[in-house]
C-alpha cells in the first residue's frame, strides 16, 4: 500500500516564490510540478508538498473531453485558475494562456496575461520560441513573470500534423535560448529525445521543467489525470501512472449502486434521529 509521507513544505506551507523557483537550478533543487484544474484537486498537491501547480490548457482534453487545447478560452483559464488558487498555501501558480490569446500581438499578450494573475496566478506560461520572444519581454517587462514552452507545443498540433516528438536540435536550442533571453524565469520542454532534454538544460541557466524530455531536466511535469490513472483515451509513454484512481472510482461507484439497489445503504447511522 502507497503511504503519504508529508513532505517538509507539507508541514511548513511557506509559499515558493518565482526567484525560488528561479534559483532551484544553481541549488541543484529538482522541482516536481503537476497540472490541477478545481480546489479540490490543487488543495490535495499542494498539501502533498508540490513545488508548483500548473492550471494547464490539457484540461480541455481531460475536463472537457476535446481532443486537444485548441478551443480552450482565456475566460475558461481564468476561471480554473480562480479555483486553484483559493486552494493553495505553498505551491508556485502557473497558469496556460489558451491559443490565440498571445498570438496576435505582445499587447495581446500582457493582457491576457494580466487576467490570469488577477485571478490568482503568479506566473504564467505560454508556448513557442523564437517567434513568441516578443510576447515574452512585453509581459516580462509588465512585471508578469512567464514560463516559456518549447519542443512538442500542444497548440502547434496541426503545423506538427499532430503530437509528435520533436527532433530538430538547432530549432529547439535556439528556441529554449530566446526563452530565457526575453526573460522567461523556467521553460518546460515537452516532447523530444532525452538526449535534446539534457542539451537544452545545459545550455540554459533558468530551470527546465521537462515532460517526455528525459530524466536530465531540472524538473518534471505530469498532467494530474494521467499520474493518478484517471485518463485512459491517450497514453503517452512518458507518463507513469502512480495510482489507478480510475479503477478505484468505478469501484466504488460499483459498490454504491449495488448497496442502493440491495437497500444496505442508507444504514441507521446515516439518517437523523
Ligand atoms: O497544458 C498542460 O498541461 C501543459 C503541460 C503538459 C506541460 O502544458
């Protein structure tokens, strides 16, 4: 049987501040982040000792059952992010700006940007290299700090012809590069060979927080349905499941039914006297 071990910020939710997060790598600190879309969810990795909870854009395919982030809104990440953060004591806040509200210009950007920390995010993330520097330094500037995104970007699935790993080592360098040069303070890379995961990390000097990127990142990201085994339409081969909740809740919801219908539940000790 798993057992929880509280960690030493479990016991002691002093909050991780963007230079901590900065400054893990010259520390030699892994960092562990997640993804969390309600209160519930976020409560539960934060209390578990989380460095960072990331309010993803995947949620438009584990919350709302699309098949990729595309459709996700700005409104629909301010409102997850609104419920993350009335959860969290400790963990750093990064929330996803959804596609199209960065693209278009670094105005564009800052303002998108600006409603996700006015609904509790302390940072936010955006994906692209090179051609989103511009977008990076205007938030940047705006006292907004970012996460950049390199590598396999979700929200490039249809320039990619759909999620594929990403190989182009000069392309991705340089893209990791103008991240950090526009002012990003961590960059996740997602989706390429361990080897390109461990070029990026020591060619940078904020941390990089990996996902399908090899063990060499400063860090690492799974999305919260896929460590707890609660989605099944997709299984990426980076991801290791740490709990079959899944299986457990239908169980459950099995268990229920049955006592319903045999009329064991409700027991006495249920109802009011
Ligand atoms: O949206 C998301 O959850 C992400 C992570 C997979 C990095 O961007």
């Amino acid at each position: 049987m798993m057992r929880y071990c509280p960690s030493e910020s479990a016991m002691n939710p002093k909050p991780v501040t963007v230079p901590e997060f900065r400054s893990a790598k010259s520390q030699a600190r892994r960092l562990a982040v997640v993804t969390a879309y309600d209160y519930t969810s976020a409560k539960i990795a934060d209390q578990a000792g989380i460095d960072c909870i990331l309010v993803g854009d995947s949620l438009g395919m584990v919350v709302q059952g699309l098949p990729n982030s595309l459709p996700v809104s700005l409104g629909e990440m301010i409102y997850h992010t609104r419920c993350v953060a009335r959860a969290v004591k400790h963990a750093l806040i990064v929330a996803d700006l959804p596609f199209l509200s960065y693209q278009v210009s670094p105005a564009q950007a800052v303002r998108s940007a600006g409603k996700l920390l006015k609904a509790g995010a302390h940072a936010v993330k955006l994906e692209g290299g090179e051609r989103m520097a511009d977008a990076i330094a205007a938030c940047h500037r705006a006292d907004i700090p970012v996460m950049g995104h390199v590598g396999l970007t979700p929200q490039s699935i249809h320039r990619f012809g759909g999620f594929k790993v990403q190989r182009d080592e000069d392309l991705t360098l340089r893209d990791a590069k103008a991240v950090e040069l526009a002012g990003a303070f961590s960059i996740v890379i997602e989706g390429v060979p361990s080897t390109l995961g461990a070029k990026v990390t020591n060619t940078v000097n904020v941390p990089t927080i990996g996902i399908g990127a090899g063990a060499e990142c400063d860090g690492q990201v799974l999305v919260w349905h896929d460590l707890l085994g609660l989605y099944d339409e997709f299984r990426p081969k980076f991801v290791k499941r740490y709990a079959e909740l899944g299986t457990a809740a239908k169980g459950a919801i099995g268990e229920y039914i049955r006592e319903v219908k045999d009329g064991t539940f409700p027991g006495s000790e249920h109802g009011f006297q």
